[in-house]
C-alpha cells in the first residue's frame, strides 16, 4: 500500500502528439480513484506509467516519497487488471493465483496459505484445481485480481476497465467485490473508465480527462455540483447539465427570453458566458415556463425536453401527466445556478 | 437421408485410407518377396500367391550384396534429433526476441530479420552445397556427425524461427505484461509463461525439424564419404543393375517408421484438443 505521487508527469508518444499533459496529482494511501474520460483521452497511459509499462517523457512517479519512475514493473510491486482478462492458461486457478509468490520465491507453506486466503474470499475455493481456461470471463477477472491481492505488500491496485467484458448482471457484483476488498484490505485502488456510473459508484475521487489533460479531479458530488467545465458537466450526468448562453446586463447575468438569471460576480467578462444547471435541480412550479417537446421516462422519474424562449434544455420531474406540447412551469434554485466563461467554471 | 449421408462419408474415408494405405501394403509384401515374386503381376496373398522370402530384410542387416542398416539408422537418429533439439532451442530463442523486442539493422527491422531467416530456405539446397563443403572442409568435420549436425541446424533454424515467431506472435502482449507486474523478469517471462502457451507451436515445429532433417538426401549424401553414412544415403547405396525392389521396400519400411511413431505421438497430441484454442 502506497501513496502514489505523479510530479510533472508528461508523455508523448513520439508522433509529436502529447498523449499526457505535464501534470501534479496525489493519490493517497487506501484511496479509491477513478480516471474518467473518452477513449484515447490519456488514462490508460498515466494508469501504464503508474505500473511501469511505459517511462513517462517527462517527470516522475513517487510511491510514498520514493521515485520509482526508473523502476520496472515487477520492483514497483503493482497489481494491474486489464480490461480483457489476462489469465496464465496452462496453469490452473491455484497455481495463477500463487505465481507472483513463486516468482518473488515465497516459501511453499505461506504460498499456500495466502492462496487459500485470497480464493477463499474472492470465492474461488472450488475452483482452486480446475483449468482457468474453464471459468467464465468475470471469474477469471477475479483471478486477476486475486494475483495482485496474492501479494500482502502490493503498493496499489490499477483497475483498467475491468469490466468492459462482463456481462451486465456480474458488472455489479464485481464492483461491490472490488469496493469490499477495498475496504477490507485498505488499497490504493485506480479505476480506469469510461463508464460515468462505475466511476461515480466505485471511487471517492474521479479524475476527469480529456484530451491527455486532467479536467477536475473531486469527489462524484463535487464533480456532479459544480463541473470545472462545461465538458464535465457534459460528460457527468444523465441527462447532461443545461448550458444556456447567456449575457451581462448591469449587475446580473440571463439568458435572454427564457427568464432565468442569477447576479454576476465581479470582474465578470461580458462575453462568452454560459448560464448552466443540472435537470435534477429544477423544481415544479415558478416563474419559469418551457413547453415540453419530448418526454423520456427514467424509472420514477421522466425527462422533459422543453423549448424555453429561443433555448431548449431538459428537466427531470417525477412521473406525472405532463404530454407533448403542455406548458410547464418551474424554477431552479439561485445557488444551483452555475456561470461559465470561455467553458471554465467562474461561479 | 443421415444414413446415406453417413455411408457417403465412411466410403469417403475408406477410399482415402486405402490411397494412403496401398503403397504400404505394397511395399511390405514386396519386402517379403524374392526375384521371381516380384514379377508376373500384382500379388498379395503370401504362401497362396507368391513365396515369402526374407532375402530383402537379411540384405538391410548384413546380407550377401547388402548393408547393415544399423549404422546409417543411428547416424541419421543422432543427426536429426541434434539438430532439431538445437534447431528449435535457438529458433524458439531468436523468434520470441523478433516477437517481443524492437530490432533493427541497418535498413533492416523486425519482419525483415524475420524475412532473412526464410529467405534462407527459398535458394535451392544446390546452391548452398559447395559453400557447405568448403565451410566443412575448412574445419576438419566433412564426413561427420558434428559436421552434419552443424550443417542441418542451418537448414532447420529457419523453420523452427518460421513457425515460432508466428505462434509467439499469437501470444497475447498482455500475458507479458501480467508476467513482468507478477516479477518476472524477461528470461522467466519467455520460460515460465509465453513458451507454456506456445507448446503447439514447438510441437508444429520440432515435427517439421524432424521430418525435413531425417528424409534429407543431398547434404547427407554431398557431406560424407564413407565414415558418416546417413538412411537415406545408404538405402541408395542399395540399388544395383537389378533394381532390388525387395531390399528397397524393406529399408524404405525402416526408414519410414520413426516418422510414422512420430505421426501417431503428434496425432495424440493435437487430437487432445493441444492445438485448438492454445492462443486466445
């Protein structure tokens, strides 16, 4: 278990393309994060650094105050899960499980004791002499993830969207597995994903990237309350933030025809402003009025499409007999209204 | 309908098997013939139809105008069994480091350096007989085991390199990776956990070493004199003015069996499932 430091941590792969832009970020010791982003937007390869598949371009990697950035991956003691399970097929559950032990040449009696230890509580018990070849695709993920766990010293857990390839019904399960484990055995644990819900459900941190930059980095309600950007407000949620462009009139801030305006702070630019708010965050009834163009159910809820003056923007509003084209009254809540200049998060 | 379908396919099989089989059959009667069995026609049924005679196997161990076999079946036996084993040591070797690392030479990068290994197959073998000769000459092993066994290893590499960077190629980079977070380090990486999943490809390739190395005839026969003699050259020393069609069938038997054990070893192998679904 290890407190991971990144220290102007940069990388490009050598097209010229920075895949990683120079960034600082601590990860504590015991922590659950989750590196959120599209494809290609740079978290495989910091999780990759972190494990030592890749030496960054520039800047380095500390575990608890140690550089290791020159350090291979078997020094640096972390235990990675890929998103396709990657499982020792000549070898059966027991000896894939007990292989970096052998490797670090552990003595026979502990070997088995650990193994026994970590299958029993994965559940793998029965499994112990069978083929891994034979398992099902989310029992050899837990293999994986019992090889890393194997090891009482393992620095951290990288996860890299271990979860792509389960199916729905197991996706659950694992993740309360890998919560509990988290708990239980108090490890640094990095979930890489492009799933907002996993991110959102499995870390106390999410890290959002996009582009090879870290966006925001905050806790789910955080992130969900006041996204740094309006691509964090995009990208968390369903459905998405609001944004409505806005302009500056005097000392308040609205979106012209649609009613909704909250006061500008300070120094405010009068250009390129973005008036936003969650659909979760609107309430029935006020001074507000859109007419609803769609209509989407979400469990006990529904989404209304609605077109406010020349703006359309959604709303969520417990089941109700709203339809097509009826006029809807609502309000949002000053202090749920957020303001954006040039995308970034100014109040 | 599923009968005739059936029928249809056990026909199939045995025409097959009787294609395959007949040229055995064949030469294992006439192994038991003598002169005058061999000619008048076709026949099969010992005793009934011709004399059984044990002229053509007694010629393989010493007979009258024959040879001992023995020697050239132990000499062949070392060379290729040598030469495969070192063959697909070095090979497997040289394949996983052209899978796995990044080389380059000159102009030349990983498929290239993988290229020039094959390439070393597609001149014909003449080519390399006089080169082979001299490079022997030179170090005093022509009409050797240790010189044949060196010269077959060149011929035998670029098969084993061939077939192996292919199967490695087939291991999934992950399993690597796995491998080096789990401590190992390259060495243990490539002994402990990529060749496990590569064994269908040492067993595709040590079969073809064998059966390449054991049924060579130019080198064997351009390489030595009269010390080192290997199967097939001393099955050729056989022949006469008379062709011995006895003598040859039977020797042709001997020769052929090591690979026909070998084929059933393989055929278990591969029919226990070795093969398929090695790789993912």
């Amino acid at each position: 278990m290890a407190e991971i430091r990144l220290a102007k941590l940069a990388h490009s792969y050598g097209n010229g393309t920075n895949a990683l832009k120079p960034l600082d970020m601590t990860w504590r010791d015991g922590g659950t994060y989750a590196l959120l982003g599209p494809s290609g937007c740079g978290k495989s390869t910091m999780l990759n650094i972190i494990s030592g598949l890749l030496k960054p371009s520039e800047g380095r990697v500390l575990f608890d105050g140690q550089d290791v950035t020159d350090k291979d991956t078997g020094a640096r003691n972390i235990a990675q899960v890929f998103q396709v399970p990657v499982i020792y097929r000549s070898m059966t559950v027991g000896e894939n499980l007990a292989f970096p032990l052998v490797c670090r040449r552990v003595p026979t009696p502990r070997i088995k004791a650990r193994v026994e230890a970590i299958a029993e509580r994965l559940g793998l018990s029965r499994h112990l002499n069978s083929r891994a070849v034979a398992l099902t695709a989310d029992q050899k993920q837990l293999i994986s993830l019992g090889r890393g766990l194997v090891r009482e010293d393992v620095s951290a857990v990288l996860l890299d969207e271990p979860l792509t390839v389960i199916d729905p019904q197991m996706k659950f399960e694992l993740r309360k597995i890998l919560k509990d484990i988290n708990r239980e055995f108090r490890l640094t644990m990095v979930l890489v994903t492009h799933d907002q819900n996993e991110a959102l459900t499995f870390a106390d941190t999410v890290v959002v990237m996009n582009h090879g930059e870290v966006i925001q980095a905050g806790t789910p309600q955080e992130l969900f309350e006041r996204p740094a950007t309006t691509h964090v407000g995009t990208f968390i949620g369903s459905p998405a933030m609001n944004f409505l462009p806005a302009v500056h009139e005097g000392d308040r801030v609205l979106v012209p025809g649609a009613g909704l305006s909250r006061t500008a702070p300070a120094d405010l630019p009068t250009t390129d402003l973005t008036l936003a708010f969650r659909p979760e965050h609107a309430v029935a009834g006020g001074p507000l009025a859109g007419t609803v163009t769609r209509i989407w159910f979400e469990g006990a809820d529904q989404v209304l499409a609605l077109s406010v003056g020349d703006a359309s923007l959604r709303i969520r509003a417990v089941a109700g007999a709203e339809t097509v084209g009826a006029i809807v009254r609502f309000d949002v809540p000053q202090d749920c209204l957020r303001l954006y200049h040039q995308g970034r998060l100014v109040a | 309908m599923k009968t005739l379908y059936l029928a249809l396919k056990y026909l199939a099989i045995a025409l097959w098997s009787a294609f395959v089989v007949f040229p055995f059959l064949w030469a294992l009667t006439t192994s038991f013939k003598s002169a005058n069995g061999v000619t008048g026609g076709a026949t099969w049924i010992p005793w009934v139809q011709y004399e059984p005679s044990l002229q053509g196997w007694q010629s393989l161990f010493g007979g009258v105008g024959g040879i001992n076999v023995v020697k050239p079946f132990y000499n062949s036996l070392v060379v290729t069994l040598s030469a495969s084993v070192i063959s697909i040591t070095l090979g497997t070797l040289a394949a996983y480091a052209l899978s796995r690392f990044t080389f380059r030479f000159l102009w030349m990068r990983n498929s290239d350096i993988t290229f020039f290994f094959i390439s070393q197959r597609i001149m014909p073998p003449i080519v390399l007989a006089i080169p082979f000769f001299l490079m022997l000459r030179s170090l005093g092993l022509l009409d050797s085991l240790p010189g044949l066994i060196l010269v077959y290893v060149a011929l035998l590499m670029p098969i084993a390199v061939w077939v192996m960077v292919d199967f490695f190629n087939g291991v999934p980079r992950g399993l690597d990776e796995m491998a080096w977070m789990d401590g190992c380090n390259p060495i243990t990486t490539f002994w402990r956990v990529i060749l496990p999943n590569a064994l269908p490809g040492l067993v595709v390739a040590g079969m073809f070493c064998i059966i390449f190395g054991w049924n060579d005839f130019f080198f064997a026969f351009t390489l030595t004199f009269t010390e080192t003699q290997l199967l097939p050259v001393a099955i050729v020393s056989l022949n006469s003015s008379v062709t011995p069609w006895w003598s040859l069938s039977a020797a042709a038997l001997v020769s052929i069996a090591p690979l026909v054990v070998l084929a059933f070893v393989v055929e278990r192998f591969l029919s226990k499932g070795g093969l398929a679904g090695a790789v993912r």
